[in-house]
C-alpha cells in the first residue's frame, strides 16, 4: 500500500514543485543586494589593510633590496644594515606589525651571520689556492701561483699541445704565456729535448703489463726521435695514436666525434661529459684532427700530436 501511494502521489510532487520557486535561490536573490551594501559599507567603515601593508613594508623591502645588493657586490666582507625602525613609526605602523618587523629583522640578522659564517672558509685564499691546485695537471701543480686551471683548460680547447703530465711545469708555463701559435711552436723547439726526456721519463714509469704493447712502440718512436728519425717517429706514433683512440672507442660513432674535428665547432658532448684529467688528454686530440683543406686555401696548423699526446690515456695513472 506504502509503495502504491508513493507511486500515485510522485507525480504530483513534481508538479509542485515546478509550480513553486527555489526557496534558496529566491533566498539568494533578496540577499544579494543586502550583502553588496553590507560590504560596501563595511569597507567604508575599516581601514585598507592591503595599503597599510604595503605602506609598512614598502621601506623593509627597499632596504632588503639594497641589501641583497650589498651581499652581492662584497662577498664574503659584506654588512647588512638593519632596519631603521624610527622611520617606520613615522610611516604609522602599529604597535604589532612593529613587532613583527623587529622579530623577522632579528632572523634576517642571525641568517646573513650564519651565512657569512659558511661561506667565509668558500673564500679563504688558503682554500681558494688548494682548490686551483688540486684541478692543475700534476706537472703544475707546483706553480698553482702562477696559473690558473681555468687557463690551462681553455688552451687546452683551443690547441692541438698537451698539457697532461708533460712536458714539465716551466715548460708548459711558457706555453700558456706564448702571445700566438709562432710563439708556441718556438717554445716547442727550444724545448725538444726536455720534452723528449719528460715523455720518456713518464713512459717509463708504466706498467708494461696494464698499458700493453703500445707502449713498446712509443719508447721505439722517442728512441728514433734522439736519433734525428723525426718521420719515424711520427709515423710511429700517428699509427700508435690512433690504435690507442681505436681501443678506447671502438664504437664508431662516438669516435668520430672526437676524430672529426670541425672549423669552429665546439666541443663535443663526449669530452663535456668527461672527469677534469681525462678531458685534459682528449681535448688536444680532439683539436689535432680539426679539418684542413688545402683547395679552400687553409693553412696547416703545427700540433705537438705525436710525442706525448695521449700520454694520460697510455700511462693509465704514473702509479701503475
């Protein structure tokens, strides 16, 4: 019977209910106006917190600006002055939100002491020096005063001249304070000799066993070098360089990258990506196969590629 009366009066209920209107939007509608003269009138009545905000604040972030300025332009030495809360009572801040000035001004001060505090050892010559030092190739690392690494790094780019444990520290030096390449190639002769004994002198200090027999064929190359056999060597060494490079990546894409040195091009991802030492050794390899066209009128540049570069990659380590 329940069920029954539910169905018979369902469609009634319908009916009065499209007949009589949406009690809480006819709510809404009456209240509308109200409420838009009840805020209008409010916001009258109260202050502009938003202005007065900004107002208060408008001198602390001037201040923060010049600040960070400051921090900026003097690290680690830098002083941060403090908020001048004189000026602030005159801008007619309230007694809290001076409060809150003072409270964010006393973190401000403890966080630039805690800052001045980490970065100060960052800046110490002391630390500065060792951290210049330790990114030098060993043979300079005894006039870490005299060069930086990031010189040695970009004429590393540049040049097809190894820098990596040969040739000795004075010797390199004069290479990195050469004005041009004419001064590079006369360093290079004055020095053959020296040069020579350095590349010798790291050879020999390998382990036969971890390097294999290349190393047999460079000692024959420098061996022919003393001897005034300079084309000997130099096939001995081209044929043992690109053995080596072979041997390394023996993939050929990855190995074109290094061996396919274009006019202008910068340095290839799979040198990027390298350890500071290793990059070192690839970067004059890189540059010794940059293109050269005779037809299109270039002219041949001088690279010291056969006595020592790749030494490095050779010797795996002096150590071993």
């Amino acid at each position: 019977m329940d069920v029954a009366v539910a169905k018979m009066l369902a469609p009634i209920g319908e009916q009065m209910k499209a007949m009589l209107p949406d009690a809480s939007a006819y709510a809404r509608d009456i209240m509308a106006p109200l409420n838009r003269r009840l805020q209008e009138q409010m916001k009258s009545v109260l202050p502009d917190y938003d202005a007065l905000v900004k107002n208060a604040l408008e001198p602390y972030n001037e201040l923060i600006q010049s600040q960070v300025a400051s921090i900026g332009a003097s690290l680690p030495t830098f002083t941060a002055p403090m908020i001048d809360f004189p000026a602030l009572k005159g801008a007619g801040v309230s007694p809290a939100i001076e409060s809150m000035l003072k409270q964010i001004a006393s973190q401000q001060s403890a966080m630039l002491d805690g800052l001045r505090g980490s970065l100060k050892p960052l800046f110490d010559p002391e630390m500065l020096r060792g951290f210049n030092r330790a990114l030098l190739p060993p043979n300079l690392r005894s006039h870490a005063g005299e060069v930086q690494a990031h010189q040695v790094h970009e004429f590393l780019e540049q040049e097809g001249i190894p820098l990596y444990l040969v040739p000795r520290g004075r010797t390199a030096l004069r290479l990195l304070r050469a004005q041009d390449r004419p001064g590079r190639r006369r360093v290079l002769g004055d020095c053959y000799e020296s040069i020579t004994d350095d590349c010798a002198i790291v050879l020999e200090q390998a382990n036969r066993d971890v390097v294999g027999d290349e190393l047999k064929f460079v000692l024959d190359g420098l061996g022919a070098m003393r001897s005034g056999h300079f084309r000997s060597a130099q096939a001995m060494f081209t044929v043992t360089l690109d053995t080596l490079i072979y041997r390394f990546y023996p993939d050929q894409a990855v190995r074109r990258r290094i061996t396919n040195r274009k006019k202008g091009a910068d340095v290839p991802d799979a040198i990027d990506e390298m350890g500071v030492p290793e990059a070192m050794v690839w970067l004059p390899i890189w540059n010794a196969h940059e293109q050269f066209w005779k037809h299109k009128g270039d002219k041949p540049r001088f690279f010291m590629g056969g006595c020592w570069v790749g030494v490095r990659r050779l010797c795996r380590r002096t150590e071993h």
